[in-house]
C-alpha cells in the first residue's frame, strides 16, 4: 500500500496535504474558500472576524513593492453572525479543516467572536493577536503578555475546539511570546503575520497607503519566518504553522524544516494563482521521496537535529 506522506495531523486536525490557506486572503466568503478548497488546499484560514462588521481602512490599501506586498486593509469584515452563515456553507460543501480567524478588542470579545465560530462550525480558531497597524486589536495585545494571556485563557476556557495563536514578528522576542501563549492553553502557534512596512510616492512625496503604514509580506520577509519558526520550535511544545513569503514548494520546505508541521500560503496566490495548492504539495512530496524519508513528519524542525 501507498502511503499518503503528505497527510499531516496538527493540533488535533487532519489535513490531506500541509498546504494551507493563510488568513487574509479569499477568506471573507463561502465561494472564495470553498475555490481554494478545491484548489487542492490542506486547509483553510478565513479573514479575520470580529464580533461586530467593520468597513476597514479607505484605499490605497494595498500596495505592490519589489519584494512582496504591503497591506493595510484595516480588518474588514462581515462580523460574526453574518459569517457564521459562510462558515455553514463552507462546512457543508468541503471536507477539508475550516480554521475562523477572530480577532477582538478584549478578551471578553476574542472569547464571544470563537464561541460563535465554533457554533457555527469551526474546526479551530486562530487568535489573531498580530495585526500590525490597528489599534486597540492584534499586535497590540500579542506584544503584551498579560494581554495575551488574558485572551488565550478566557478563549480557552470557553471553546473545546483547537486554539492556534499567530504572532507577530514584530516584537523583541518571539518565542518568549509563543511560551506564554502556550501556557494559557494555545494547541498551537501560527508564525508569523506581517511585518511593519511603508512606501513613499517620490513624486508627491507621500505615504502612498491610505494608513500610511501596512504589513509586508512575501519573499523579503521569508528569512524573517525561518528565523520564527526556528526559535519558536526550540522554546515551545506545541505544533508550528508556518508562515510568511512561501512562494514554491522549496520555501515551504525551508519553514518545515525550520519546525513548521504544515504551512500557511497567502502572498504567493496573489502572485501566482491558486496553482500553488497544486504545485507545492507535489514539490514537498517528491523533495520528501528524493530523500528517502515516508512522510512529512519526519521533516518537521530536522534542521535542530542535523
Ligand atoms: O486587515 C489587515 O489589514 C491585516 C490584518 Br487583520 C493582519 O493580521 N495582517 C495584515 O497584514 N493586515
């Protein structure tokens, strides 16, 4: 019999392949998910959700540069109980993990906003304590530890489903960050989200991002992940999603063996379409088999044992 060594269990979850969707993108409705589903995905991450809708920031909101994107969409979203019906609809048309990224502006509101996931089908939450330019949400509360232990715990303690926690790079020390999300009862972490950028218009001189500042991401911030995963995998646990300028399978390979146990696409589709839920899963297949290893998990932060 042939086995199967792209499939991966992570945090409870079973995934056919370790290629995943990456919160932020074709995230917001049911049709966009389930394209990717069919796109050959392991998995999928939606936009992030919060308790209430929120338009997000006035364009530009995106803004190409030579080495990747930088973003300030400023969350928008449907809010919860809009959404749950797009988490319905996703449910019951795929079969592949359905992970509701949710994001809020207390514990009380992260801990509300998954509950209503999870009721709505959830397979997991992703905790997005990482967004660098909103204020009052995301890299706001993961760069604090009393924050953030504060929202893992009060989600914690109200959702049986797995809870993943993304961070930012944008911080002194990371994995001091991940050991403390672990310790309040993160199943797993996500690493890593976007890092601090901004472009200038040289012909007007001005911020060209409505925001002013966005999150980069794609290629320039890959060795940034690599460095994420590796230090996050020595300090904690439990499983890593890796994330952050995965363009080919060889990128996705890096992140593994940095300690990733599946990885997170977003930039590259973008870039390349969704052949990359086709093409990267095959790419660390044949990787895997060239090297005479059976199955992905034999990859996952071998660069620490070499
Ligand atoms: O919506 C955004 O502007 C955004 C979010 Br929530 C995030 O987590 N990371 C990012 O780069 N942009």
């Amino acid at each position: 019999m042939v086995l199967n060594c792209l499939e991966v269990e992570v945090a409870g979850l079973k995934f056919r392949n370790p290629v995943l969707l990456a919160a932020g993108i074709l995230g917001m409705t049911a049709e966009s998910l389930i394209r990717v589903a069919e796109a050959g995905a392991g998995g999928l991450v939606t936009k992030s959700i919060g308790l209430k809708p929120r338009k997000g920031y006035p364009n530009p909101t995106v803004v190409q540069v030579s080495c990747g994107l930088i973003n300030a969409m400023g969350l928008p979203n449907p809010g919860i109980k809009t959404f749950s019906e797009e988490i319905r609809e996703v449910k019951r048309r795929v079969k592949v993990p359905l992970i509701v990224s949710v994001y809020g502006y207390s514990a009380e509101e992260f801990a509300e906003t998954a509950e209503l996931a999870v009721k709505a089908g959830a397979d997991a939450v992703e905790l997005n304590v990482s967004c660098p330019h909103v204020e009052g949400t995301g890299g706001e509360i993961g760069q604090n530890p009393e924050l953030l232990k504060e929202v893992v715990s009060k989600v914690k303690r109200r959702i049986s489903k797995p809870i993943f926690v993304k961070l930012s790079p944008n911080v002194t020390d990371i994995a001091q960050l991940a050991e403390t999300a672990v310790k309040a009862g993160a199943d797993a972490i996500t690493a890593i989200n976007t890092v601090r950028a901004m472009k200038i218009d040289i012909k007007t001189g001005r911020p060209i991002l409505a925001n002013r500042i966005g999150g980069l991401s794609g290629p320039a911030i890959k060795p940034i992940a690599v460095r994420c995963i590796y230090e996050i995998y020595e300090r904690v646990r439990v499983p890593i999603f890796g994330c952050g300028g995965i363009l080919n399978w060889r990128d996705a390979i890096e992140l593994i063996l940095a300690g990733a146990s599946a990885v997170q696409i977003g930039t590259a589709i973008a870039v390349k379409d969704l052949e990359v839920f086709r093409t990267i899963p095959k790419g660390i297949e044949k990787y895997i088999r060239r090297k005479g290893f059976r199955s992905v998990k034999e990859i996952v932060g071998l660069s620490h044992r070499l």
